[in-house]
C-alpha cells in the first residue's frame, strides 16, 4: 500500500532509529529552500542538536541521582549532606540552559526567516525601495503622502538566508481611521522586527520613526539622486542608495547578507529550531533554578523540582524514568551491599 505521510519517518523514530528532534530535522530538510536551512536541517539530523540535550540529560541524572540517593537510602553508608554536592552540577546546567534558551532564536530565524522592516516617515520611499530589493512591482508607488496604508510583507533568500521583507505605512499621526490603523500596525511590526531599515530621504526631518531604531540598524538615505539628506548617524551605519537609479543597491545587498552572516552564524551551540524546543527547555531551566535553591532546604523540595525538569527535557530528549535514575545512584554508590 501507499506509505502514509510521514510514515518511513515515523516508524525509524518508534524503533529508535532516530529521536524526535532528528525526526523534526526530516521535515525541515523538505522544506528547506535555502542554503542556510539546508545545512541547518542536515546538522540536526546528524544528531548535533540531539547531542547537546543527551548532555543535559546526563547532567541532570547525575545531580538527580545524587539527590534521590539522600532521599531513598538515608540509612545506607552515603556521605553526609550527598545532597548538596548536587549543586555544582545544577549550577552549570542552568548556564548551560541559560545559554541555549538565549541562543534559540537564531536557530528559528534561520528555518524561519529573518524579519527586516523598512520604516520611516511618509514620502521617504520605502515602497520604492522595496519593489528595488525585492525586485518586481508588489508595493503601490505614488506622489501622494500615505499611500502605504498596511504591511506588505516579501520572501527573498540574501546571502543564503530566508529573510522576510515588510514595507509599512509612513510613521505620522493620521486622523484617518485606515491610516491610523496602518501605522499602528507598522509600529507593532517595527517592534518585533529584527532588523530595521530607517528609511529617509533629502528634506526629511527626524520624526516618530526615529524611535524605533535600535542599536545595530541602517539608515538608508533614499533618493540620492535627488541630493544628499542631512542625517546625523548618530552611531548608526548609513548608506546612500536611489531605488530610481540602482545606486547603492548592491552595497545595501552586500551590508544586509554580512549582517545576516554575523547574526545567523558562527556559534559554537547547535541553535534550537523550533519554539517547541525552546518552551521545555525554559521550563527545565526555571525547574533546575528553583531546585537548586532549594538544594539548602531540603533534598525532597530539590527533587520534586529537579523530576519537573526532567519531564519537561524529556519531551525534547527522550523519557528519563525511574530505571534511569536507579541506574546512575547504584552505578556510583556502593548501595545494598
């Protein structure tokens, strides 16, 4: 019979042949359409990222273990407060954690696309620039002030990375209703963005859009074959481009592709890729923070924490049970001889 969707997949994963994260990379792998998803998808089906969860797992059975051995033989032969010996190894596991949950947004930009908003006040060319970068007529471009009037998002692949472009409504106060709406809408898009392209052109004055630049975004002065705009940097880069004439263009190209680089490359951690992974991995690390706090109270209180942080990392990694735990306590005590 026909295989169902996913079914080969499906089955390598319930005979063990691979776990859920290597599976998810499967999926990821189909669907890639950049260079940059491709590698990505290919290391997590390698195993890379399921490597760095099988060592958190092991570092929290060890400290688990530790732990448990308190709790469950306080009449054997164990040294004294077992427990707490347990907190060097939560304390470089919460990094550890720390340090991943951070990091996981680059993973997920890369399968995703990374988010690049043009802003600016009204007449600045955005759309212009726009239908520039992306190359064919998708914004409506015209003389007349507020004729964006929502967000007009793109896919385009720069420098072998998934980017999604947005073009907004020119940031003023409007007493038009739609209008209003529109910039309302630009400033949430701004907002979330990762990286914003201030939009400005000779004449201009800084106006609301100059608050919501951040540090590390680009002014793009517009229009440079029109005169040069009087912008004051102030610490942004800024590069002079006419989407009338192509000026500037490829530098804009070449600046956005080696920012994506520096952004989406180059960590040592293997990047989470998807909000599920990143989800029970938080909550392990809030679990692992609180038992070791309460690591000077009492073992029972750090290990109900510690077994809360285990069932979350086991969604990613693989069920740790009662066996295990058994196994790494008998496997370094000399218990029930």
């Amino acid at each position: 019979r026909p295989a169902e969707p996913g079914e080969f997949t499906r089955r390598a994963f319930q005979n063990g042949r691979m776990d859920l994260a290597q599976a998810e990379a499967v999926a990821d792998l189909i669907d890639a359409e950049t260079a940059a998803q491709a590698r990505q998808a290919l290391g997590q089906l390698d195993g890379k990222l399921s490597e760095t969860y099988a060592g958190f797992r092991r570092d929290l059975l060890k400290a688990l273990a530790l732990v448990e051995a308190e709790i469950d033989f306080p009449d054997e032969e164990v040294p004294d407060n077992l427990a707490r010996t347990a907190g060097p190894v939560l304390e470089q596991l919460a990094r550890d954690l720390h340090r991943a949950v951070e990091d996981g947004a680059r993973g997920e930009r890369v399968r995703d696309g990374y988010r690049i908003v043009l802003i600016g006040e009204t007449n600045a060319g955005k759309s212009s620039l726009f239908n520039a970068l992306i190359q064919r007529e998708a914004a409506i471009v015209t003389p007349i002030a507020g004729t964006t009037r929502d967000v007009l998002d793109a896919e385009l692949v720069i420098g072998g990375y998934a980017v999604t472009l947005s073009d907004t409504a020119g940031l003023r106060d409007s007493d038009d209703p739609v209008e209003a709406e529109g910039v309302r809408r630009a400033r949430a898009r701004a907002e979330g963005a990762d990286l914003r392209l201030w939009v400005r052109a000779p004449g201009d004055v800084e106006g609301v859009a100059a608050d919501y630049v951040r540090s590390g975004d680009l002014i793009v002065a517009n229009k440079s074959d029109l005169g040069s705009a009087d912008i004051r940097s102030q610490g942004w880069d800024q590069i002079a481009v006419s989407s009338h004439t192509g000026a500037g263009l490829s530098e804009l190209h070449d600046w956005i592709a080696a920012r994506l680089e520096r952004d989406l490359s180059g960590a040592d951690f293997p990047a989470i890729t998807r909000e599920r992974h990143r989800l029970r991995l938080s909550e392990a690390l809030a679990d692992v923070r609180t038992g070791l706090a309460a690591l000077e109270v009492s073992p029972e209180m750090a290990g109900d924490d510690l077994r809360r942080a285990a069932q979350a990392l086991s969604r990613v990694t693989g069920e740790i049970g009662v066996e295990d735990v058994l196994g790494e306590v008998f496997s370094t005590f000399c218990i029930g001889k």
